[in-house]
C-alpha cells in the first residue's frame, strides 16, 4: 500500500493530545444530591489533588483512537496500483464493422470495453472512437465513467467494413501532450488493410468467435425478355457443410415468391428470379431460417429505378452477345454512332474518344497504356474486392482464351489473371473509358451468369444507360443530398427511425445500417417536395466473419505491461470511521456493561 | 388532594394488618396484650374475692371441686403513628410528594378501621427534630389530617433519632415514610419494638437508584451540604448501584427484626397505588 499524501500522516501526533485529555482530571462540577452518605461508600478513590490521573484504557478511548487513525490514513489518501490495459488518457477504438456481428463478437467485445470503462476516473480518463465504415469520436477525455459507458453502449455493429487505419489516425489526434495515451483495439481485426509496422502504443483484444454462415452476397436486378423485371441473387456459404436454403423475395414488404438454393460449403451458388415488381418497388431478398452466426447479411434490398433510354452504339466487329446485352439492359437503346451517348468499340482501330467508351481489344491502346504482348490460356483470378461495378458479379470460373498483355500506371485494372489486366476502368478526354483486353467472343464471359450483370454495371459505370436498379452502395457509404433552397431533408433509415438532417448538410453519413434509405426533402411549408430512395447493402467481404491479430508494440520507453490503476482506499476509509463514530456515540451514551437493575419492589 | 376519591373508596375497605397486640385505652378491634370482655377464651385463674360471679366456670368446679375464674382476650383500638420525613433530602426528584401520599393513604386506611391515627413529621418547626401532627379514630378526622400533611413544610436537616426514642416501645404500630438516608438509620431500626408492628415505606428516587450524571462532580449534600468529589466512572456507577441494593437489603433485615414490614418505593407518579398494590401482595394490608 502506498501514500498519495504521505505527509498527513504525520496528523497522527493528534493522538498524543487526545490520551492526555484522558489523563487530564476536568474541572469539577457541583452537583447536588440527596444525600452524600451512599456515594461514600463505592470505596474507590474518587478524588486527586493532582491534575491528571493514570490513563486507564477504555472502550471509548480505544474507539476515539482509531477513529483518528482513520482519518488520518484517509487523508493520506492510500491506494493500490493495479495492473490494467487503461493508463493516464485510453482511447477505446470498438470495432462496429459487420463482421463484428457474428457468434457475439460485439456484445463480448462491448462488455470488455464496458468493464475497462469502470476504472476510468480523473487520474484515467477515456475516450471512446467508433471504427465503422466513418470512424468518429464519440466521447473524448472523459473523466466520468458512465459518460464513456454510455458511449460504448450505444454502439451497434452496422453492416459495413471498418477503417481500422482512419479510427487509429483519430485516436492518436486525441493524444494529449501533458498525458501517456494508449489505444485499446477492440476488434476481429477484420480484412481492412492496415500498414504492416506495428501499432505504436497499443494493445488489441481479439474477439474471433466464429461459425457457419449464409450470406447474400449478390443481389441486383434486370429486366427480362418477358418486360419483366427478374433479379439475380447470389448466396454465399462461408460454413464447411453443404446447406440448402429457401430465399423469399418480398415486393414492397409482401412475400411474393421464394426459391430454394443448394450451396455447397465455402462456395457460392447463383439464382435468377422473376419478379412482378415496377419502377420504385423494393426488393427484398431473406435467408428463411438461415440459423447461422451473422444474421445481417441474411437480407438484401433493392430499388427498382427506371429513366430515360441512352442510346449506344457498337462499332467495329460486334457480336450477338453485345446486342443482346443492349437489348436486355432496360433504359439503354441501341442508336446510331454519329448520335449515340455511348460507344462500344469492338476490335478495330482506337477511334478518337469524345465521349464514354468501352473498347474492346482494340488494335491500338488509348493513352496512358502500352500494349506489350498476347497472353493465352487465362482464368481470373483477382477482382477488385467491393468494387461496386462488380456488384453481383460472379468470374471465377471465367476463362480467356487470349488477351492482350497491358503495361499501365493510369489506368485501374477491374479484374485480372495473375499479371495481366482483363478488364480496365481509366479516362480518357475527360470520359470514363472501360477497356477490355480480350476478345469476348475467345472467353466463356458472355455464356455466363454473370455477363449481363456485368454489362449492365459497366454501361451503368461507363453512364450510358439507367441500371435497372438503383444504385447499391455497400453500407457506411454516405448518401449525397441536394437539398434544394428553403428545404431541409428527412432521412428515413431501414430500422423506421426518422433523422432530421441539417439544411446545409451535403451528405448523410449514418448508413452503416444495410437498407432502403428514403430521403425527402421538406418544404417551408412542411410538405413533402420531393423524395428519392438509396440502398445500403452488407458489405460481402464482412460476411465470412474475418480476423486476424492486429501487430501492435509498446510506446517507445515503455513495456507493454507498464499501465497501473490507482485504487484509492479513502472512501472505505471514511465510511469505516463514520461507522465507528457511530458505534463511539452509542458507547459514550448507553454505557455497555452497565446494566440497570430493578431492586424496587 | 393527597389521595383520588378512587383510590380513597379502595382505601375504605382495607385494614393495615398487625402482628402483635396491641396496648391502647380504648376498646377496638384488635387484640389486645391485656384481658378483657371479648368473646375470645384466654385462660383460668383462681377466684378471687371480688371476681364477677358470672366468670366462675362451674362445670370445672363440680368436676374438680376447685373455683376458677375464666378469663377473655381484650380488644383495643390500634394506635398508629405515621411518621412523614420532609427532610431536605426529600425534597429533591419529587420524593416529598410521593412521602405525604404515601402517608396520607396508611393514615386514610387507619382511619376507615377504626384505628387511632397519630401524625409526625420530622424535620419539626424551629429548632424541634420532630413535629407532632393531629390524632384521630374515624374518617371524620381526615379532612385536619389531610390539611396537615399537605401544609406541612419541606426542608432542613432531619433526623430520626429523637422520634425514633420515643416510638420505640409503644402499644400500638408505627409507619415510617422515609428515605433512611440519615447516618442514624442503622440505631433507629434497631431501636423500634413496637407491639402491634409496623411498616417501613423506603422511598428513594429513581435519579437515586441510577443516577443519570457524567463526568467529574462535586456532589453536594443536600442536607448537610457537605462535598464529596466522584469521578462517574463506569466503576464508580456500579459500585453506587451496589451501595444502594445493600443498603435497601440492610434496611430490609432491619425492619423485619423490628418486627416490621418493608417495602421499598420509588417515588413518582403514582407511588401511592404502586405501594398499595404492594402492600396487598405481601398481604401488609387486608
């Protein structure tokens, strides 16, 4: 035990006066009696002609002694350094990505955080950074720990990825100069990216419960031959074991169809499904009774859009598949090249782009890419992770039987084979241009589920023609607002909570939550002006629950296990002492050990 | 009012008992140590010129051919004397109060059966130890011996010694309404010999019995005013405690070896009924 104020022990010489007042014989006060005979004969001496008299140890004297041996101790303040994670200034960085929502992971990682936040006090305060898709602060330097409990009880896993790198970047803008500041990582580590060096100052605690999980990891819509709309739906087992699974599709929250999906285990199976749904229905996809560990990405949503037609037009070889492409890719109209919004260059010579291109193993690279050879016998085998482009878009078992071998800074390489780029998305003059280093027509693409989708997102990407569906962005991508003057917007979120958005907000940030997000925007008057709706989705890479140890070190000068708590006693102290005040009162006035007895007839 | 209309009615119906016989002028209802004209057989004697005629038990003078004379118990009046102490010393926690009452309620009971009651007060007026009160034989009296004990003044040294000598021996009882704290006590209990018995009523205080002081004191005599020096201790609170259940056990022996009923009494509301209900128990009073 040590002292925060060792030198108000020294108060304890005040026990010195207090024994000599007991010895001290008081001046005496008259009191008359009846009669002086009885007293006479107690046979004790009761009378001194000195001042003070032997100190006799009594039961009030012992009381009063240790009552200021307590209170001294109290104000010398002790206590008693406990190891813990907590130091002079922690910040809490809690993981609400979506893989945070499988086998408990978030209420085990929230009740660590809730018990760390116990011992938070003016010698260790908190704050406390949300790591979701936008991290932010939600309390900082707080010395009140139901403040910073408060904090952490609101957070709620969301269906987007964490930016582990951003919160980190925000915990350490919150160190403070004149105080030690360590970041605790409450996370699975998740699949973000973070720099290999360790994390300087740091501690994580994992939390990597797992178990088997269906996910929805695809699901987009287009319109059929019929004039229908049909939408394609992905599911994902991330579980070892085979599972079959009913998905029900509900149009506007009314169950209008089901279908039944086989998925073998750690792969991914593929189901297309006409809907009877028009221009600003919401489809919903559901898992029925998935069971599994992660229940938010068992469900997804979609908008149907509509818009007017753009016209494009193909030039050079062309292919069957192209035009059926356009054909079937509702809001785009195949249009003559003079005139067309869009161009599809298939082989042939680069043309000059003046406008939104896709070019298709063109004889000649546009700027910022140099052709250097052919590659044969190809299967991809990377697509760009969340790239929303592609979206529902299933390549794995694409192969190309020869493709162009492209050397670029500039451009983004979509989807490759080892080395070699396959599909390409890069400007050029000002317009979105996508380059395809194959021939479609040498690749099984076009035979495939996943070509039309992928068509339609490239001419969604490329702005050539109105996708079927609105747009799906993965959750904690904010929505953009174009609150018109005099109005303000109205946010309605997929839980049916309502926010009221500042008029000069650009975006709205609280998407974590995968959904339909009706947006309106409210005139002076209070009316309704007009509306438009966005979609959140679950954020697929979340939903095979990842996690690894994040590599974190000591700050410089310091081990790791250097943090204390300092336990204060005084609070025990005093209230032991008041205790014993109480029980010295009662002495000091009922007299124990003297007991009355009755001799009165 | 000394004594409630109530506990007067209940006064009317007993009698103080007494133990031996009594030695009075006049005819009563107690026995008597002489003979006399009762219906009670006491013994024979031999005739002797004079004898009433009437007293010759014939059968035994034509059995035996001897004249005897039978004789009879006398019964007399009980001649009670009260004796109140107001000394300064009753005076203090209300014992005073509770003292005439308990006199007025022995003389009340003396007087409803028939008994002559005889009042004393000590301290007496003047430089006098004892004060010798009004006397009577039947209710009619109360009201002078009620006016008495109710004017009677309060305070000074008093002492029993004087009073004691006097009622030593005689005839009748005595009651003594007293808190014994007198150094004279012990001699003035073992002097009483009444004939007929008595009472002591040992009223003390409950501030007496346990006393509610702290602290280092000067206890000042309220008689003498004398000074005595007590640190209240818990030693010192028990030892006094102990001091007073001696002196009331003491007091107690005493009195029964002079022939005396005891009863010790706290004074205060309602000490009169209390010793009543006392005396009944220990049947003192019938």
């Amino acid at each position: 035990m040590r002292f925060l104020v060792p030198a108000a022990l020294g108060l304890a010489a005040l026990a010195g006066p207090l024994v000599v007042l007991y010895m001290l014989r008081s001046k005496r006060r008259p009191e008359q009696v009846p009669s002086t005979m009885l007293w006479r004969e107690i046979g004790e001496p009761v009378s001194s002609a000195v001042p003070w008299r032997p100190l006799k140890l009594t039961w009030l004297l012992i009381l009063q002694l240790l009552i200021l041996a307590l209170f001294v101790l109290s104000l010398a303040r002790p206590f008693v350094a406990e190891a813990t994670v907590l130091g002079p200034h922690t910040v809490f960085v809690i993981d609400t990505s979506g893989s945070m929502a499988m086998a408990g992971r978030f209420e085990q990682a929230r009740a660590a955080a809730l018990d760390l936040a116990e011992d938070v006090s003016e010698a260790n305060l908190a704050s406390v950074v949300e790591a979701g898709p936008h991290p932010t602060v939600r309390v900082a330097f707080s010395a009140d720990p139901e403040a910073v409990a408060e904090a952490i009880r609101s957070l709620r896993p969301g269906g987007g990825a964490e930016d582990l790198s951003t919160a980190l970047r925000l915990a350490r803008g919150l160190a403070a100069p004149d105080r030690e500041t360590t970041v605790v990582i409450f996370s699975d580590g998740g699949p973000a990216s973070l720099p290999e060096e360790p994390v300087v100052g740091a501690s994580h605690m994992v939390f990597d419960d797992h178990a088997s999980n269906l996910a929805i990891s695809g699901f987009d819509a287009e319109p059929s031959t019929e004039g229908t709309i049909r939408v394609f739906v992905q599911v994902e087992n991330h579980g070892a074991d085979t599972r079959t699974i009913e998905v029900a599709i509900d149009i506007d929250g009314l169950p209008t169809g089901s279908t039944e999906m086989t998925v073998e285990g750690l792969s991914a199976a593929q189901e297309v499904v006409p809907v009877p749904a028009g221009p600003g229905s919401v489809v919903t996809a559901r898992l029925v009774e998935a069971n599994d560990a992660l229940p938010l990405d068992d469900r997804a949503d979609l908008v149907v859009g509509g818009g007017a037609d753009r016209r494009v037009a193909v030039v050079g070889a062309g292919s069957p598949f192209l035009t059926a492409l356009l054909e079937s890719t509702p809001g785009v109209s195949i249009g003559d090249p003079d005139v067309a919004d869009m161009l599809i260059v298939d082989g042939g010579p680069l043309p000059e782009i003046d406008r939104p291109t896709w070019l298709i193993r063109p004889e000649t690279a546009p700027d910022g890419m140099d052709l250097v050879g052919l590659e044969r016998n190809l299967a991809v085998t990377f697509s760009r992770p969340g790239d929303p482009v592609l979206d529902g878009v299933d390549l794995s078992d694409t192969v190309i039987a020869e493709a162009q071998r492209i050397e670029t800074l500039t451009w983004l390489p979509l989807v490759s084979s080892g080395d070699t780029p396959l599909i390409l998305l890069g400007e050029v003059n000002g317009h979105r241009v996508v380059y395809t280093t194959f021939d479609l027509t040498h690749s099984n693409l076009v035979v495939q589920v996943a070509f039309p989708i992928l068509g339609a997102n490239l001419l969604q990407w490329l702005g050539g023609g109105e996708a079927v569906s609105v747009s799906t962005e993965p959750a904690g991508t904010p929505i953009g607002l174009l609150t018109p003057v005099g109005h303000r917007a109205r946010i309605t979120l997929p839980s049916g909570d309502v926010q009221e958005v500042a008029p000069d907000a650009a975006t709205f940030n609280a998407t974590d939550e995968p959904g339909v997000y009706v947006i309106e925007y409210i005139d002076e008057t209070g009316s309704v002006a007009s509306s438009e709706v966005a979609v959140r989705r679950f954020v697929p890479s979340e939903s095979s629950g990842p996690s690894r140890e994040i590599a974190v070190a000591p700050a410089p000068g310091e081990s790791a296990d250097e943090g204390f708590l300092i336990r204060e006693w005084s609070p025990w102290i005093v209230a032991a002492a008041l205790a014993l005040m109480a029980l010295e009162w009662w002495v000091g006035h009922q007299r124990p050990g003297f007991r009355r007895r009755e001799v009165t007839a | 009012m000394l004594l409630e209309p109530r506990l007067r009615a209940q006064l009317e119906r007993l009698a103080l008992g007494v133990r031996g016989r009594v030695t009075a002028q006049w005819a009563g209802r107690h026995s008597s140590t002489r003979l006399g004209e009762s219906l009670d057989f006491a013994d024979y004697r031999p005739y002797q010129p004079g004898d009433d005629y009437r007293r010759i038990d014939h059968n035994l003078r034509a059995r035996l051919g001897i004249v005897m004379v039978r004789q009879f118990e006398a019964e007399q009046e009980l001649p009670l004397d009260i004796v109140v102490d107001l000394s300064a010393s009753m005076e203090m926690h209300g014992k005073e109060h509770s003292a005439r009452a308990l006199a007025a309620m022995i003389a009340y009971m003396g007087l409803a059966s028939g008994d002559r009651v005889r009042l004393w007060a000590i301290p007496g007026d003047g430089s006098r130890t004892e004060a010798q009160g009004p006397a009577g034989r039947h209710l009619s009296a109360w009201p002078l011996l009620e006016d008495w004990l109710e004017s009677r003044p309060t305070g000074g040294p008093g002492t029993l010694r004087s009073l004691g000598r006097r009622l030593a021996s005689t005839g009748g009882a005595v009651v003594l309404v007293t808190d014994l704290l007198v150094e004279e006590w012990r001699e003035v209990l073992d002097g009483l010999a009444p004939t007929a018995g008595g009472l002591v009523l040992h009223v003390l205080a409950r501030e007496e019995l346990y006393p509610p002081m702290a602290g280092d004191l000067d206890l000042v005599d309220s008689e003498t005013g004398a000074k005595l020096a007590v640190s209240m201790s818990e030693d010192a609170l028990r030892g006094y405690q102990k001091a007073v259940e001696d002196f009331a056990l003491e007091a107690s022996r005493r009195s029964r070896r002079a022939g005396l009923d005891y009863l010790l009494v706290e004074a205060g509301q309602g000490a009169a009924e209390r010793t009543l209900e006392g005396l009944a128990r220990r049947e003192v009073v019938r």
